[in-house]
C-alpha cells in the first residue's frame, strides 16, 4: 500500500510541473531571441515528461493528481501580463521565470522536508524537477 506522503509529494510536484509549463506557455511568444526562445521550449518539453511521469505514476495510484493554485496562477497571470505589457524585452521574462524558478525551488523542497516518508522515486522526480528549474535559471541569466 502506497503511502500518503508518496501520494501527497506527487501530486505538489505535478501541480508545480503544471505551473512551471503554464508561466513559460505565457512568456514564450514574448521572447525576441532565438536562443532563449529554444532554452524555454526545451525546459518546456522537459517538464512536459516530468508531468507524463507524475501522472502515470498518480494513475498507478488512482489519483487524479492536484491543479495549480487559482490564486497562485492568477497572480502570476497578471504580474506576467503587466510586467510584459511595461517592458517587452527579453530581460523582463527572463527576470519572470527566474523568479517562478526560485518560488518552485523552495516550495518543493520544502515539500521533500515535508513528505519526508514519501517513496524514493517520487522523492527522484521531485529532485529532478527541482534540478530542471536551478538549471534553467542559471542557462538564462544571460537574458537578465
């Protein structure tokens, strides 16, 4: 029998995939360079297989999973928008991500601190997910 903090770390980290996917859906027509344009499809598609991951795994538990916060999604809808609409450059989304990379760090570590007895290939793609995101802010400091 599964336990609940498996369950429970899952179901954060495809909620955070979720969101990760969402904020570069929203930023990636507004980049003007081409290679930080590709850096954010990559990650993209990158989060894209961590998500299949999650919910095949979520499914092997007959767990629907958890959508991202509305609250959390909504802001992040605006705070994108406005900033974007104030300044259209490259600096600006690269400033975006980084900042919803570094929010994404924390919460699933602090997830992992928290879903302590959570099963070691949940605690795997949480550690991945994490990596995915500390990489991707590093590959885009240039743009800052």
């Amino acid at each position: 029998m599964v336990n609940d903090d498996t369950i429970e770390l899952l179901k954060e980290c495809n909620a955070g995939i979720k969101m990760g996917i969402g904020a570069i859906d929203d930023v990636l027509d507004h980049t003007h360079d081409d290679a930080f344009r590709e850096l954010l499809a990559k990650c993209r598609e990158e989060h894209k297989k961590l998500e299949t991951e999650t919910k095949k795994i979520l499914n092997d538990y007959d767990d629907s999973g958890k959508e991202p916060n509305p609250m959390a999604k909504g802001m992040s809808w605006i705070k994108t928008n406005v900033m974007i609409a104030m300044d259209p450059e490259d600096s600006t989304v690269a400033d975006l991500i980084t900042d919803g990379c570094n929010m994404g760090v924390k919460s699933l570590n602090k997830y992992l601190n928290q879903y302590e007895a959570a099963e070691e290939k949940v605690k795997d793609i949480t550690k991945r997910l994490i990596n995915l995101e500390e990489k991707l802010t590093i590959d885009i400091r240039e743009f800052l």
